[in-house]
C-alpha cells in the first residue's frame, strides 16, 4: 500500500464514500506503521490539535467517532493511550488524560507517589517554597491527582504527601488544613516547632521579629484568632510564660 493511500482512504470513510478500511488492513499492519498513520492524520489533519487538545479530548468515544474504533481494538487492545503513545512515544504521560481515559486499575498507591513527585520535580520544577504556596486539593485536582488521594489517603492532600516525603512537611505548613485542625495544644506545638525547629530563633531574636505579621506568615493566623483573640502576647505567654512577661505587644 503506497505511502498516502491509507490517509486516502480514511478520508473516503469519513466522507462517507466508503465503509470500511479494506479487509485484513490492521491485521496485517507490520509494526502498526499503517494505525499510526491514520492516528496521525485524525489529530493533525482533521482536528488539528496541539498538546492541551488531546489531553483534554482523547478518549475511545472519539476515536469510535471518528471510525478508528476497529484499529484501536485489534491494534491496541482498546487502550487510547497506547495508541497515542505508538505515534508520539513518550511525549505524554497516561494520567494526564481524562480519568474516563485512565485504567481503572491504573491508580495503585505507588503509582500516585511516582506521579505526585514528577509532577512537583519534573513537571513544574517547584521550590519548596513554591509547593507550601500551591499544594491542596484543587492542585491535586488540576494535575489529574484526585483519583489516588481520594482512594488511598482518604482525600488528604497531607497525608499523600507526606506518604512521598516522610516527615519533611508539617500539617499546617500547608495552606489548606482540614476543618477542626486547629486545637489549642495543636496551635501551641505549631508555635513551639516554627520557633525552635524550623527557624531555630533565639530568645533575643524571638522578641525582634515576633507579631502578628509573623504568626500570620507562618500559617498561625487561625489559631491565634482562634484561642487567643488574635492576641500574639496570649499566644506567646501560653506557651512560654517567663518571656511573655518581657514581650510588649
């Protein structure tokens, strides 16, 4: 078969000049080279799609649609993204498709890890700081992410966080935390952790930079409004009393 007459006659089948592709075409497609034409020639000459388009799009009801629904099945075991990835090998990733595109098996817990950190080191290159600022469920739903949080860490953006970087976050670092997470004991260990642990301040140091200003850039703004009336002298005396005594509000 000459190299433009399988685009030829893909065409006929969408005009509708013709059936079917002729008997044994698939069936007989050495190294799938006749499938990965007639894929190439629906996303590029019939819907003229960029990257964004066919991540959004690509699915079996389309390409059922659009008459490639034998080469699909006897060439790539009705798998969309096996049939994509045989065209564009390794431009695209098999979650970034539309869920009803994904496996329903797909998703394992190691799986959603693998993901999760090439999303974060590899997709967007994010800092650290960058990852606190952005992290929650709307991101996680937006990077094709939802389907494993809801199914192994119960719909907790920390907790499949913290699955993939054990320890190196805390809760409330986050800027979503679950409802009812601010206790009183909880806001304290929080205070006591940024004061000590994360920015290691001395008492002298302490005095200089502490207020309002600085609980609310450490993400303490809701339990001090919470338990201490917005009041960062009550916050600081609750938790260490002998230098509350020289701190002015």
């Amino acid at each position: 078969m000459q190299k433009v007459r399988i685009e030829e006659i893909y065409q006929e089948i969408l005009d509708e000049k013709r059936a079917t592709f002729p008997r044994h075409t698939w069936s007989q497609d050495s190294n799938s080279e006749l499938a990965k034409r007639v894929t190439k020639y629906l996303i590029e000459n019939v819907l003229k799609w960029k990257a964004e388009e066919i991540k959004k799009q690509w699915c079996k009801k389309l390409i059922k649609k659009y008459k490639l629904g034998g080469v699909l099945g006897i060439v790539y075991q009705s798998s969309p993204y096996t049939m994509l990835n045989d065209l564009y090998p390794g431009r695209f990733k098999e979650w970034e498709f539309q869920q009803s595109s994904v496996p329903t098996n797909f998703w394992t817990k190691k799986q959603g890890l693998e993901v999760l950190r090439w999303t974060i080191e590899e997709k967007e290159k994010l800092t650290t700081e960058q990852l606190l600022q952005i992290y929650s469920k709307k991101w996680l739903h937006k990077n094709k992410l939802e389907r494993p949080s809801r199914v192994h860490w119960g719909s907790s953006p920390y907790a499949m966080l913290n699955d993939l970087y054990p320890g190196r976050f805390k809760e409330w670092e986050l800027q979503e935390v679950p409802l009812n997470f601010w206790t009183r004991e909880q806001g304290l260990e929080a205070l006591r952790w940024t004061i000590e642990e994360k920015e290691k301040l001395t008492t002298e140091q302490l005095l200089q930079i502490y207020s309002k200003k600085w609980l609310n850039k450490n993400g303490l703004s809701t339990p001090l409004r919470k338990y201490w009336n917005g009041s960062p002298g009550a916050m600081l005396k609750a938790l260490y009393p002998e230098i509350s005594k020289i701190f002015q509000k």
